[in-house]
C-alpha cells in the first residue's frame, strides 16, 4: 500500500533548562491518503495518526536580534489497522497494518525577531 502524509498539526511545550539549551514535548496528528492501484480492486479508507514527540535542543541569541536554535526531536507514531474492501476475490480479507511508526528529525533555523 502506498500512502501520503498531510496535514501535519503539531502542539508543542519547550522548557527552558539552562544557557539556552531546553526540552519539548508535544503531540501530533497527521491525515494519511491511501495511494494504491492494486489488480485486486482491494482499496484501503483513509485514516488519521495521533503521535507524541520529544526534543532537545538550544537557541542562541545576539543584540541585533540575530537568533539561532537548533533542536533534535524523536517521533513516535501510533499505529493503526485497515481493513481492505473492494475485492474481487470475496474470501480475499486484506488487512494493512502500520505499527511502530517513528523517526529522528534535527533541524538548525537562523533568524531575526523584530
């Protein structure tokens, strides 16, 4: 099954610890869009995930409003099983399951606050 992520939401807390350097936490909610052409006829319902993250990371600033954060955040995915429908083959029950879903993302931003 080919699907495609959109939609990304995210809410997010980030404490800060000392010298810049802090900690975030958070949930997120993506739509998953199925993508198949499969010689079955099986297709499979869209569906929505629900995760949690966790980061850490440190933010640099300077007189001029120049600014720099750079942060590491692990994602961890809920899973979630669908059911196929639309079979030719009627004792043909497909399922997919996604499980254990997660991933490392690290980012570095520069900017200016005004």
């Amino acid at each position: 099954v080919k699907v495609e992520m959109k939609n990304l939401i995210q809410g997010y807390a980030e404490l800060r610890l000392y010298d810049g350097f802090f900690v975030k936490v958070g949930v997120m909610e993506v739509d998953i869009t199925t993508k198949e052409n499969l010689h079955t006829d099986t297709s499979y319902p869209n569906t929505t995930l629900d995760g949690n993250m966790v980061g850490v990371g440190w933010r640099g600033s300077w007189d001029n409003g120049m600014f720099i954060k750079t942060e590491t955040v692990k994602q961890d995915w809920n899973g979630v099983k669908l059911l196929g429908s639309g079979s030719t083959d009627t004792d043909n029950n497909t399922s997919v399951t996604l499980d254990n879903l997660s991933g490392v993302a690290a980012s570095i931003s520069i900017g200016k606050a005004f």
